[in-house]
C-alpha cells in the first residue's frame, strides 16, 4: 500500500513552480508508464498555462488550490479548490487563474476499454 499527503505535493510543486522560468512544475504521484491509470500533481502560477493539445484518453482535472480556466474550442470551464473537471475528448488547454495546484487523472486511449 502507498499513501503520501497530497497536501504536501502540491506545496513542493507550487514552490518548485515559483523557481522555474515556465512557472509551472509536475510530478507523476502514481501510474505511469507502466500502469495504465496516471495521477499528476501540476502546478501553475497565475497566468500560466498548458497551451492547447490533443487529450490522449480520458482525464479529469481535481483542483487541489486557486482557481484555473479548461478551455476547449469555444467552451470554457472554470475551477476552484474541490472542483472535478471532466476533461473534454478534444483540443483543450489549462490556464491558471491564481496560483493554482491541480491532479491530473488519466488512462491513455490504449488503455480504455470500448
């Protein structure tokens, strides 16, 4: 069994955000390569983004703190701490309104069962 605070992830990869030129950082939690399921804990400070890419399956984005903007074509989507965003199966992009910290859930397409 694992267990860890993601309390204290997200602190680590906010602080970690705060020195990077991008000002943004991430941190695989669980999953990976290896197993289909990926948790991602991502930082962003305010006005930093993730600019627009495909979804390669299905995600959902947790919004540990702050408040971030999903964007996907026209449609718009905004969160704040506790929210659960379901991601769109489409070109979409992240936007951080204030510093923000949020788990990124996903399983790859070749992983879905149809």
């Amino acid at each position: 069994m694992q267990k860890m605070s993601l309390d204290a992830v997200a602190r680590e990869q906010l602080d970690a955000a705060r020195r990077s030129t991008a000002s943004r950082s991430a941190s695989t939690v669980f999953g990976g390569h290896e197993r289909a399921l990926r948790q991602t804990v991502i930082a962003l400070l305010a006005g930093a983004a993730m600019s627009d890419h495909e979804n390669p399956g299905e995600a959902t984005v947790y919004v540990l703190s702050g408040r971030i903007e999903l964007t996907a074509g026209a449609d718009t989507w905004h969160g704040r701490q506790g929210d659960l965003i379901a991601v769109p199966d489409s070109t979409h992009g992240l936007r951080a309104l204030t510093d923000s910290v949020v788990l990124l859930t996903a399983v790859p397409r070749r992983h879905v069962l149809t």
